[in-house]
C-alpha cells in the first residue's frame, strides 16, 4: 500500500465578544494606561477585576487603579516562542503582583536568559505603541531597574491617555488559531488518491454491506473492518441543506449559497458539500445534482478537486430512498 497522506491544517477564526461594564472598564483602563482591578468584600485586589466576589458571588462595583509595577511570585521559562505569544524571543512567563493588587496577574516578561528572572524580582509594564483595548496593550514586563526601552511609551496612569470623551471599551475581537498535521488513515489515503485521478472511492462493510464515503476504517454500525473499496457515482440526492447567508472571514463564496449534505448513489452515508450552479432558494430535498470537477490541472489529493454540486435536471428522488439519511 502507498504511504498514507497527511498535511498542515489551520483552524482560525476572529473572536468577537462584548466585554460587560467589568472587564470593559478594565480594558478601557489599558488603553488609557491605567491598570484597573477590583475590590472582593474581602477586601483583596485581584487583576483583572472578577466580575462577582469569589466568595459572596454578589457583583464587583469596587475598582481601584493598581501601579503597572509589582513583584514576581513566580515564573516558567518559554524558550521556543509559538506564533501568538506575546514575543517572538525567548522570555518567561511571570505571574505579577502589581503594587496595590493582592492577586497575581499573569503576562510575559522580557528578558534574554532564565539567569534574569528570579521570584522576588521587581518588574514593571512596558506599554504597547499603539493601545486599543486589549491585553496586548501591556506589550509586557521588563525588569524595573531596566528602565524605559527606547520607543516605548513611560508606564503612568496619563502615559498615551486617550481623550476624555473616548468611548469606554465594550468589545474586543481575539484571534483564535490552531495548527495541526492531519494524519490520514490508509482507508482515507486511498480516497484521496482516488480523488487525484477524478474517481469518488469508498468502504464496504462485509457484514452489513453499507457503503461509507468517505471510508472508515471500521463500519460504525457493527465495527467490522470495512475491506471491500467500491468506486461510486458522481450523482446523487440532497438530504439536508443549509443555506448561508452570514458573511464570513475568509469567504470565498458570496452568499447566499447552500451547503448540503449529498447521499451519493450506491453509498449509505451522505458527506457535506457546496450547491451551486442555481439559485439559493432552489435547492431542496429530494434534489438530484452532479459533481462539478475542478480543471484537471488543479487536481490534488484533495475533496476541493470536486468544486462543487450542481443541479442534474432529473426529477426529485422519492422519498423513501434518503429518508434513513436526514
């Protein structure tokens, strides 16, 4: 058997979030240069302000402004920064107490060896260029007896302050991302391949005799090895649908557009995939479409090598042969 493929997968997605009247008057306190916390009926200052008390779970009304200077209580050594993190050097993770605050804040801390940082030392924020209400405006801590690194802005409660007619901070929008190498298995290897030379390959279980496209490894329905490779149709039946008319990051399709589920004749399990080629409102239950090839020339291992679905013309399919698939 060939070697089984694998490649470099990247999730990633923009966070979009309203921050509330806590964590929003914490950020818009970043932005102004100001580190805000809040006040437990305790009496103690974490950073950031929880949004209840801990302990009496009633809701924090109490901030206080806190120093951008404080102490480390403890702190791991990053020696191969990922793409993300707060610096692209070597630097430790430190979890502050700033002067004021009676819980430790977490962030990154610059400096070029764990030979520079110790629990006990004194640190202080050094503020991003450029704030817009987010963590990221504190760029770091550096060492305080350092002092100020060329560029960057002085750590002080009007250092970069904004206007005082600047709207408070009420949402934050965080990047999300995720890296991963896929690893696919011989049963998928040979889809794929399949894919390559323009055929839709799937997996019969010898047992039940049902038909997965994409293949498994095993049948889910009785756990027999699926062993048997069937090369199935181009054509099949709309099951389930939806159509999306929400813009996106990243799109590539204008919407509206529908993405369907596809029972492909001859297999017992429909894989997801884009109608196109009509109009959104057209696609139904029931449809019968066609795969629509990419140029061969653009061919890969790759599902992307069918551009799309698109309608066939053919009377709707009855009902009772994709009603076990919605």
């Amino acid at each position: 058997m060939s070697r089984t493929l694998s490649a470099p997968v990247t999730v990633a997605f923009d966070y979009t979030r309203s921050t509330g009247p806590v964590l929003g008057r914490f950020f818009t306190g970043l932005r102004d240069g100001v580190v805000v916390g809040g006040r437990t009926a305790s009496g103690r200052v974490v950073v950031p302000p929880p949004e209840f008390d801990p302990e009496t779970h009633q809701a924090i009304t109490d901030f206080v402004e806190v120093a951008d200077t404080g102490v480390v209580t403890s702190w791991t050594w990053v020696p191969e920064p990922v793409a993300g993190q707060p610096l692209d050097r070597p630097f430790a993770f430190v979890l502050v107490t700033l002067d004021g605050a009676d819980a430790s804040f977490l962030h990154a801390l610059d400096v070029g060896s764990p030979d520079e940082v110790s629990t006990g030392m004194r640190v202080r924020v050094r503020w991003a260029g450029e704030r817009v209400g987010a963590i990221t405006d504190i760029g770091c801590f550096e060492p305080e007896a350092r002092g100020f690194v060329t560029g960057a802005r002085a750590p002080s409660s009007t250092a970069g302050a904004t206007s005082p007619t600047a709207e408070p901070v009420t949402g934050i929008v965080t990047p999300v991302s995720l890296d991963y190498v896929y690893a696919a298995s011989p049963e998928e290897t040979a889809f794929y391949r399949g894919l390559e030379q323009g055929r839709i390959l799937g997996q019969r279980c010898p047992t039940c005799h049902k038909v997965y496209v994409p293949p498994r490894s095993a049948c889910p329905t009785d756990g027999t090895p699926t062993t048997d490779e069937v090369e199935l149709s181009e054509s099949g039946t709309v099951t389930t649908f939806c159509v999306v008319n929400v813009p996106f990051l990243g799109q590539r399709i204008t919407p509206p557009y529908v993405s369907a589920y596809v029972l492909l004749d001859g297999a017992d399990i429909a894989f997801l995939h884009l109608i196109l080629d009509c109009p959104a409102e057209d696609v139904h239950m029931g449809m019968r479409v066609k795969a629509v090839w990419r140029p061969r020339e653009e061919w890969g291992t790759t599902i992307e090598n069918i551009s799309h679905f698109a309608p066939t013309g053919e009377p709707d399919a009855d009902y009772d042969t994709y009603k076990q698939h919605l």
